[in-house]
C-alpha cells in the first residue's frame, strides 16, 4: 500500500452475509480508517418506514463519508456497502433512482470489491428485509451490477477466520497490499 493515491476497498454483498464483521476485522489488521454501513444505523433510528428521501439522504452521506476518507490522506481504507448497493434498494423498493447516482458510480475511483458470499446463514433483525430466494436474487444483481459498471471483484467465502484469510489473499493478489517478509 505505497501509493499517493489511497487504495479504496468496498466489502459487499446481500444481507447477513458478515460485510460489517469483515470490515471492522480488515480495518483492524491493516490499521486504517472505515466507513461503516450507515443505512443500517439511519434505519434503525427512523421510528417510521423509511421514505425514498430517506434512501436519497442515506446514498448523499455514502458519497460525503466516501470522498472525505478518499481525501484524508490514508493509504488505504475499506468501505462497508457502497452506492451500488443503495441504486439497487432504488430500483428494488421505489423503482426509481435519483439521476446523480449513476455518475456517482461511474466516476469512483474504486480498486476492489469483495463481495461477500451467500454461504452464511441469513438471521433477521429489525431492519434486514431480504432473505431466502430474495437474497440471492439480490446477490446476483450486486455482482451483474459490478461486471456492468466494469469493477473488480472476488467472492469471499468461508466461515470466521477462513472468510478473513480469503479476504487478504484477494488483497494480495490484487496489489493492495505486499505481506511482509522477513
């Protein structure tokens, strides 16, 4: 990670499928700076059903939180879900997205996406929606979404610890970071 240019990684995928745990887990092995998932948070705290302004304020707090960390000078830092994630909800729940996301995605200088695999159990909570065939519909469209927005990714499977070294050993072999050597 010997770079000007920060090396930005977003850990996605559907819900419940350990992107939080990930995150906070890579965050901490290379001591940097995430950015949390904040639609879980703001949802959370609505008290109400959640409007479409609502998933528009959510998407302008992912843009803010993205471009201030990418200017903060770390070398590297890792996102929990991102924008395409959001687009989706959009089209998903409203069928409908705001016109400035789309350049939002395209003009994000994003080195890596791990999604992260379906292979973990899905456990409701208060504001997951989605699971079974649902979650895996979901799924596919995040990755059809990378592969159209032109991205690179890898699937990151495994269970607690195998799911972590999995995750580095894509980092590594991507370039975002060198293991180092003795």
């Amino acid at each position: 990670m010997l770079k000007n240019k920060p090396k930005t990684v977003v850990i996605t995928g559907a819900e419940s499928t350990g992107k939080s745990a990930l995150t906070d887990e890579l965050s901490s092995y290379f001591h940097v700076p995430f950015i949390s998932e904040f639609a879980r948070e703001y949802i959370g705290n609505l008290g109400r059903p959640y409007l479409y302004s609502d998933v528009e304020a959510i998407a302008r707090m992912q843009v803010q939180q993205f471009y201030e960390l990418k200017h903060s000078g770390n070398q590297l830092f890792f996102t929990d879900t991102w924008l395409i994630i959001t687009k989706i909800w959009f089209e998903e729940v409203f069928h409908d997205l705001p016109d400035w996301i789309e350049a939002e995605i395209k003009k994000a200088e994003i080195d890596l996406f791990l999604v992260c695999d379906t292979d973990l159990p899905w456990i409701p909570d208060n504001v997951r929606e989605n699971g079974g065939e649902k979650r895996e519909y979901l799924q596919k469209r995040y990755i059809d979404a990378l592969n159209q927005y032109g991205f690179q990714y890898e699937i990151i499977s495994g269970i607690n610890s195998r799911r972590f070294q999995n995750a580095l050993s894509n980092l590594e072999q991507h370039g975002i970071f060198k293991p180092n050597k003795l």
